[in-house]
C-alpha cells in the first residue's frame, strides 16, 4: 500500500477547443478556494496545452500530455516530442494508454522507448496497462498486465516520478467498473511486477485506477489498497464531475 499523495489526473482524449478552458479556469478556482488532499493533473488535447498551463497557471493543476514520439525531433510529420509538451507547460504525459495501443499498434517495446523520451525531457510519464474483455474472460488479466508492466517500464525509472495506471479495457468509457476485489488483485500484481522489474523503486510509484471512474464510484475504488489515483476520461471534461472525483480522494 502505498501512503503518498494520491494522484488524479483527467484524460480529455480527442475532446476539447479553446472553449473547454473555462472548465480548467473553474477547477483551478475551485482548487484555489479549498486545496485538495490529492495532485490534481488535465491531460488536454496537444493544442490546448499551452492556453491551458497559461489558464491554471499559480494554482494546483497540474498539466499533461497524452502522448509523445520517442524522438527528440526530426521528419516525423504529425507527431509531437516530449520536449515539445515540456516546453508547452507539460509536466507529464500519459504513455501506452490502450487507444494508442489498439488504434496506433504501439507495442510494450514502443511505450518503453517513449517512456525514455519523457524522463529525458523531464516529464513524469504515466503508463497504461489493461487487458481486454476477451483477456479477462480467458483468465489472463494478471499475466497480460504483468506483461505489460515488465516489457513497458524501462529500468531508467528507478529514481524518477512517474505513475502506471490500470486501466482494463472494458471499462474504458462504457459505465463497466471491476470490482473492488479484482481491482485490488490487479493492483498488486501490477506492483508485483514493478518491483521485479525496478527492484524497491518499483515500490514507491502510485499505480492508478482508470475506467468511467465517476463521483459516484470514486471514494470506493480510491480507498482500496494499492489504488494511488485515478485516471479519469469522461469525467474530466465538467470541472463539477472532476471535482466530484478529487473530493473523494
Ligand atoms: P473513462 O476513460 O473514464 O471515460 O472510462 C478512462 C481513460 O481512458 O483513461
């Protein structure tokens, strides 16, 4: 179990022009009037990141990316650096969610190296894991997260920040949660697993809960041992729904 801050960070995905940061403006006020146990971090479009830092900026928000190219630079048309996102406002950058890995191909082998170019750019990455339906239902959601874990994390996290967020697939944006009980077994074996890969730095990273994780659901799952935050999606987009989430933690 781990006792550090918990962290709860919104993934606005594909969602969002420059009207939506009156929503970032109404959670950093709302931050502002009655801090928040919790870290408190958006994960915008690329495009809003910089209004967005610019918007949140002298209070608790924290800011985020949702996605880098392992490169530093270079004829990689379309693609963004994490040091692009870093000198944007970015703080950190989600890495391996299951939507880039199903609907880009990005491999285990592929998250580690953008892990790599996210500490080199200073940034805390955050990264997915999570089995599908057809991976629970076969029994094997333990043995594809450990997977996941061993071939995503690069040995270079030992000693830095970073979070790695539980995410199963079926639960992404459908309403589905697991239970409190299989998120807790996911949970430490996902820890399991960190340590075997980092050794005791693999103890120290909060490993987060993400799938239509709402104010309704939020305290159960923020309370089960092992659970150190939250990576929500739909809920992040209303500062209300979003607030509803931090305020249990
Ligand atoms: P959701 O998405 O909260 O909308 O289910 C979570 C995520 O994909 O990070």
């Amino acid at each position: 179990m781990t006792h550090m801050r918990p962290l709860i960070a919104g993934n606005w995905k594909m969602n969002g022009t420059g009207a939506a940061l009156d929503e970032a403006k109404a959670l950093a006020a709302a931050l502002k009037a009655e801090p928040a146990a919790a870290r408190v971090a958006l994960c915008p479009p690329a495009t809003l990141i910089e209004r967005l830092a610019r918007a949140v900026e002298g209070s608790a928000v924290e800011v985020g990316g949702q996605e880098c190219h392992a490169e530093a630079s270079g004829a990689f048309t379309g693609d963004v650096s994490a040091a692009m996102l870093a000198d944007a406002g970015a703080g950190l950058v989600i890495l391996g969610h299951s939507e880039r890995r199903a609907l880009h191909g990005e491999t285990d082998a592929d998250v580690a190296a953008k892990v790599e170019a996210a500490l080199a750019a200073g940034l805390e990455p955050v990264i997915c894991v999570g089995e599908t339906l057809q991976q629970r239902e076969a029994g094997e959601a333990v043995a594809v997260v450990q997977a996941q874990v061993a071939g995503s994390l690069p040995k270079s996290l030992n000693g830095k920040d970073f979070a790695v967020a539980y995410e199963p697939v079926w639960a992404i944006g459908t309403g589905l949660t697991p239970t409190v009980e299989q998120i807790e077994e996911v949970h430490r074996a996902v820890r399991a697993a960190m340590v075997a890969r980092l050794g005791e730095a693999g103890r120290a990273a909060p490993i987060l809960y993400g799938g239509s994780v709402k104010p309704s659901n939020a305290a159960e799952i923020l309370k089960t041992p092992e659970v150190g935050g939250a990576l929500v999606g739909g809920a992040s987009l209303k500062a209300g729904d979003f607030l509803g989430i931090i305020r249990a933690a």
